[in-house]
C-alpha cells in the first residue's frame, strides 16, 4: 500500500501552485511633478509689479538712450561731414546735395531713438520684473542704457571720427551730378519723404486695430494663465500707441533717402513713382503679416 501511494499522482487539491513571477512594485509618483512652462500663471502682486515695471523701465530706457542720441548724433554729422568733404571720390554737386540731406539723420535719430526705446523698455521692464522683480528690471534698464551709449551710440561716433576717406586714384576724375539734378534730388527727396511719411503712418493707423486684435487673440489662445493673459493684455495697448508715429517718421526717412537717389538718376517722376511703390510694399507686407 505504502509503495502504491508512493508512485500515484497526489490529489489536486493538495499540489502546491506553481510559482508566480514576482510583479515589480508600481513606480512611485514624484514628489515634485515638473512645472508645465506653458501653463505657468502670475499672482496679482506680480502683475500689479510688472506693469508698473515695465512703465518705469520704459521711462528709463526712453530718456536714457534718446539724451545719449541727443549728445552723439551732431558729434556723428559733424565726422559725417568732415569725411563728405575730404573724399575725393565725389564732386562738389554731390557733396553739397548730400550734405544737405544730413540735418534729418540728425533730427530723426533722437526721434527713432525715443520711440524704439519706449516700446523696447516696455516689453524689457515686464519680463524682467516677472524674473527677478522691479529691482532687477531697473538695474537692467540702467545697463542697457549704459551700453547705448557707449556701445552703440559711441561706438558709431567713434568709429566715424577714425574713418579714412578714399583717395582718388590717379588719373580717374571724381564722381558727381549737374546742378539740374541736384535740385531733382532735393525735391524728389522731400516729397517722397513727405509722401512715405504720410503714406506710411496711415497704413500702420489703419492695421492697428487688426494687429492689437490678432495680437490679443494669440495671447488668449495661449496656455497662459489667466493672471498672466490679462496683465499682457493691459499692456498692449501702451505699445500700440507707439507703432503709428515710429512708423510715420521712419517712413519719411526712408522716403527722403530713396526719393533723392531716384530724383537725381531717373527725374522727379521716377522718384514719386519709387515713394508710391514703398508705401504699396508696406501695404503687401502688413496686410501678409497680419493674415490668419
């Protein structure tokens, strides 16, 4: 009997089951899940220190950069003029009409200069507070304004007071216009200054409405949170007023440049027809940016 039992199967019930693999344990969640960059939020504190940020910092920015403008813009025409002079390369026609010209660099350059730095400062004053608080967006705006002047600004000036004009080879006579064409210059220069001017702050005019809302829109589609989305929002608008006069008076500039090179080469025709093709192109351009 006990050799029988021996070698018949044991009962079911009685087998041991086999062996389970062993299930590893479920990772544990981490203590600190990764911040979602583009769902980050502001409190209303950081807000409220953002906007007032970015209007110090804009103030900053405009009277720092446009003074530095103010002093280095006649050190840059007077070098301008002392290279206009000494370079054999052009005749007396051409020297008198360009120099001419030069007094609107001058003017426009501290003009540009207060608008860019206006808008810049804005947008600096705000991410900068949003980073490291108003203290580190006005020590920002106070290096910024530091490197304007001596980096940019100073740098241009510097640079024109070393350059060295070209001499004329010999043998080769030096390059100028008639006197007739000189005055084509002028006029075609103005008026087309006048026309790109007026032409182009029109247009920006007429797009701003389109482009705040276009710009507003992509704001609210953003995975901003809500503080964040309505403290851009207030600033918007402050940048927005300065996108018509920064438009009108580098319009006219451009104008002015391009309307005199067209008046002396081709007549007054070919310069009116150069000041209706920038403000067409502007047009084009805007009209593309601003598509959906």
């Amino acid at each position: 009997m006990n050799s029988m039992s021996a070698v018949l199967p044991r009962p079911i019930w009685n087998q041991n089951p086999p062996a389970q693999p062993a299930t590893p344990p479920a990772p544990a969640p981490p203590a600190n899940p990764p911040a979602d960059d583009d769902k980050k939020d502001i409190t209303i504190g950081q807000a409220i220190t953002a906007l007032g940020s970015a209007v110090v910092v804009a103030g900053i920015e405009t009277v720092g950069n446009t003074a530095s403008s103010i002093v280095n813009a006649p050190r840059a025409t007077y070098y301008a003029y002392k290279a206009l002079w000494n370079t054999e390369m052009i005749g007396p026609v051409l020297k008198t009409t360009i120099g001419a010209l030069l007094p609107v660099a001058t003017v426009a350059a501290p003009v540009l200069t207060a608008l860019g730095s206006c808008g810049f400062g804005l947008v600096r004053g705000f991410t900068e507070s949003l980073e490291g608080g108003m203290g580190q967006a006005v020590k920002t705006a106070v290096s910024d304004v530091k490197y304007f002047h001596k980096d940019l600004a100073g740098k241009l000036v510097e640079e024109l007071g070393k350059y060295e004009v070209e001499q004329l080879p010999p043998g080769q006579k030096p390059y100028d216009i008639k006197v007739l064409e000189a005055g084509k210059a002028l006029v075609g220069g103005v008026a087309a200054g006048a026309v790109d001017g007026v032409g182009i702050g029109l247009i920006t005019l007429v797009r701003t409405p389109q482009g705040t809302f276009k710009l507003l829109s992509e704001i609210w589609k953003s995975d901003q949170g809500p503080v964040l989305k309505t403290t851009e929002t207030l600033l918007v608008p402050l940048g927005v007023v300065l996108a018509t006069p920064l438009a009108t008076v580098a319009g006219a500039v451009y104008g002015l440049a391009t309307g005199a090179k067209e008046g002396y080469t081709n007549g007054l025709g070919a310069a009116a027809k150069k000041a209706g093709e920038n403000v067409k192109d502007y047009w084009e351009a805007t009209g593309e940016m601003l598509k959906d």
